[in-house]
C-alpha cells in the first residue's frame, strides 16, 4: 500500500479535513522555523490547522496531538 505524505503549516495549506485512514506519514517542522521548503515539495499535501480569534499559531506539539487524534478518530 502506498503511503500519503502530509506536512502540516501555517502558510499556503489547505484545512486539516483530510481522509487520515489510509498509511499516512505526518511531517512537523520546527516551531520556529517552520517545515523545510525542500521538505514541503516531498510532501503529498499540505494542510493547516484552521483558528479563530486572536490565537494565529499552535505549538507542534499541540498541532501533533490534533492530527494524530484526528487520525485515532476516523480509524476507530
């Protein structure tokens, strides 16, 4: 089976309403510095983790854990 490359930012991303039930790899960049330009054009897609309000950015971690529950959620 194939996997799917999926980067998660904050710039030029589509929103995270993805279908994470096939073998997917996640990749994060740096809080910083963001994820690599090389490393976004070996990437399938890339999504962003859509905000309201004041709160323009997450932590990756935190941006981790919504991803990788969304995944949990659509497997079970």
């Amino acid at each position: 089976a194939t996997t799917e490359i999926y980067a998660l930012s904050l710039h030029d991303a589509l929103p995270i309403y993805a279908d994470f039930t096939g073998n997917i790899a996640l990749v994060l960049g740096s809080e910083g510095n963001g994820i690599a330009k090389q490393t976004l054009k070996n990437c399938d897609k890339v999504y962003t983790i859509e905000m309201a309000g004041k709160v323009n950015s997450l932590n990756v971690s935190v941006s981790t854990g919504i991803a990788v529950y969304e995944a949990f959620k659509q497997r079970i």
